[in-house]
C-alpha cells in the first residue's frame, strides 16, 4: 500500500474504518442522540471552546463559505490576511457574497505578525470581520493566531472568522480563549478521519450576529444547526458514517491527550525540517512560522515537482502533494498530520533524497523550527 504524506484526505486509522462500517444509523434516533453530543463534546479541548460546534455536511470550502454567509452581509467591510492560496480563497469567498474586501497580503512562506495585522487594520479602517488562516496548508506556515487576536482585539470589535482547516486537531487552539467568533475545521485532516464534514465553532457573539443578519441562506444556517444540535441531532441529515468514524478518532486523539498530539506533530515537523536542511534543501517556510502539519520544500532549479512525486510513487510507494498556485511546479509538500509515525517520516524525506540525488547539494545551516503554538 501506498505511504500517503498529503495534506489531505489520509488514509484513516484501522479503528476508524471499522467504526464507520457499523451500520448507518438514522439522524433522528436514540443512537444518534447519544453519538452527536459525544463526537461533540470530544471535540471541544481541539477547538478550545465550550461554544457550540456544528457539524455541516460539506468540505472545508463549505464551511467556509458557511462562515462567511452567517455572519456578513453584502457591503460589510472585511480584512483578509492571506499567506498563500487557502488565504486567497476564503478572500475569494467573501468577495463572491458582496463583501467589500481589503486582502493584507503576507510574502508566501511567512506568517503575518501582529504588528502587520494591527497595521493592516488601521489602514483598512472600520471592518466587519477579519478572516484569518491558521495553518497555511499551500506553504506550510502556521500563524501565530493568539497573538493576531490580541492585536485585532485592541482595536477593534471585528469578528475574527477562523480557517482551522489543517490545524484544529493537531496546534493548539485556544478559541474562546484568543477571542475567535467562528472556527472552521474539517474530518478528513488532523482528525483523522474520512472527508464528509465540516465542523465549525461558533461564539454566541457569531450566532447572534447570524440571527439578526448574514445573507440569505438555507442549509448553511448557524442558528438553526445550532438548536438542532441543542436537540442531539443535525438540521438535515449528516455524514453519519463519517461521524462514527470521528467518534473513533476523537476517541482515540482524546486518549492520546491533546499536549502530546501537539508535541507529536510538533516533534514531527522539527525533525523533518531538519533532515530536509541536512541533505541540503529548502524548506519554504521561515523557521519561525514553521507549520506542525504540513511542510513545503522547494525543489532544485531545473527539477519539476511532477516529476519528482511520479517518482516517489513509482520507486517508493510514497504519495506527497505538489505546490498550489504559483509554487505548483517548483515545490512539493509533505503532509504530517493525523496518524502517522515518525518512521514513515523519515521514509519519505530520505526516498525524496535518493530521488533528487541530494549528495551534491550544499549543506545549509540548522534552524530550529518556531516554538509558537
Ligand atoms: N483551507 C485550508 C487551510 C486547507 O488546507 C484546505 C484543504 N486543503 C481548505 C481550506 C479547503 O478544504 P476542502 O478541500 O475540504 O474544501
């Protein structure tokens, strides 16, 4: 079988593939009752909140677009900090429902500081909401969102609208701490389990501001989703095997603790990074910013990334994504999130070694990656 290193979708745990072939059960009975608050719940020390959490049945596109259609209005003035192509979308999906956006745009391969978002904002002005990416998935930066919130809270009273998509489950994320309104994750990346659904936290302050306004909408209503929730069960009807293999999951990131599911993936990166540096390539992200999930490495001049991931598949069994946009041919992306082991790790980075014959590339200096959460 193939060693998948994507970003996503990832081969499941074998816990989680039994869980969701248990038998479709329907969304308005007991067992369903008893599964939602219990996936739910579980889920709350990922998310940091003891907001409600609504399960949509959609990508992380949809929820995003949830987010936005929930809680701004045509003409609503919003910032998008944007790092890479993730940051552009959501940008994109504001822009498509009438939001007059200002994009604060951050050099790929870095993260935005607080003092670029505070600056950002002030030239902005007034704004509705500030749309924010936690982990850049295009270049394998995470932001450092706690201290993004501090900055956006000293000045301002805007929503702070989350992309969580391949972070929640693997960084620390502290919503009600950091002062988030609306957190959007999904099942098919840090939380090990199939794509089907897209879970979004939400602040009472978002669900107030989706009650009295938003856009028109139907099946993405936060208020709505919400009382059904309140009742144990979904306002139309949900991914359930997905959701009973994320009952699985939880369970088992619950087990695990959520400290030591950081560190791993923490620990991961660090040590990809530098067997990366090591045999002489660049990682593209800054060492600062350095994403605990997913890590991007610029290849040689001259080298396609095509070609290279047709080469780890064939001569190695290993999947690894290409860059997005304007990084698509001369970079490729190694995904550690979710249920991997470090040895399938170090497999991957020294097969992308043999591949591009590293012996001949100059060494570079070891950094460490970022310590920020
Ligand atoms: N945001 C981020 C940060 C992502 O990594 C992705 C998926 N790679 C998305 C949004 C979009 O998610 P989906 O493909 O599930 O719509």
């Amino acid at each position: 079988m193939n060693n998948v290193r994507t970003s996503g979708p990832l081969p499941v745990p074998p816990q989680v593939a039994e869980a969701s072939a248990q038998g479709i059960i329907s969304h308005r009975s007991d067992a369903f009752r008893a599964l939602l608050p219990e996936v739910l719940d579980g889920l709350r020390p990922f998310f940091g909140t003891r907001a409600p959490i609504l399960p949509f049945t959609c990508s992380g596109t949809g929820g995003m677009e949830a987010a936005v259609v929930n809680c701004l209005a045509p003409g609503d003035r919003v910032l998008a900090v944007s790092a890479g192509h993730f940051g552009d979308r959501f940008a994109e999906v504001a822009r498509c429902y009438g939001a007059d956006v200002t994009v604060h745009q951050v050099p790929w391969g870095t993260a935005p500081t607080a003092a670029d978002v505070a600056e950002a904002l002030r030239a902005a002005g007034p704004v509705r909401a500030v749309l924010l990416t936690h982990n850049e998935t295009s270049t394998g930066v995470l932001a450092p969102l706690r201290e993004l919130c501090v900055a956006i809270r000293e000045s301002s009273d805007a929503l702070i609208l989350v992309d969580g998509v391949s972070s929640v489950g693997a960084a620390r994320f502290d919503m009600d701490d950091w002062g988030v309104d609306v957190a959007v994750t999904v099942t098919q990346k840090a939380l090990m389990a199939q794509p089907g659904l897209s879970l979004i936290a939400t602040s009472r302050r978002a669900l107030r501001v989706a009650h009295e306004g938003g856009q028109r909408r139907y099946y993405f209503d936060f208020p709505r989703m919400a009382a059904a929730v309140e009742e144990g069960t979904t306002t139309y009807t949900p991914a359930v095997a997905v959701l009973q293999g994320l009952r699985a999951a939880v369970g088992m990131l619950r087990a695990e603790g959520p400290e030591r599911v950081f560190e791993r993936h923490r620990a991961a990166a660090g040590t990809l990074r530098q067997s990366l540096l090591e045999l002489g390539m660049t990682p593209a992200a800054d060492a600062w910013c350095a994403s605990p999930t997913v890590t991007a490495v610029h290849l040689p001049d001259g080298v396609g990334a095509s070609g290279v991931r047709r080469a780890l598949e064939r001569e190695h069994g290993i999947l690894v994504a290409s860059g997005r946009s304007a990084w698509k041919e001369n970079t490729v992306r190694i995904g550690h999130m979710g249920a991997f082991h470090a040895a399938e790790i170090e497999d991957t980075v020294a097969a992308l070694g043999r591949v591009l014959g590293t012996t001949a590339f100059p060494r570079r200096e070891v950094q460490a990656p970022g310590g920020h959460a």
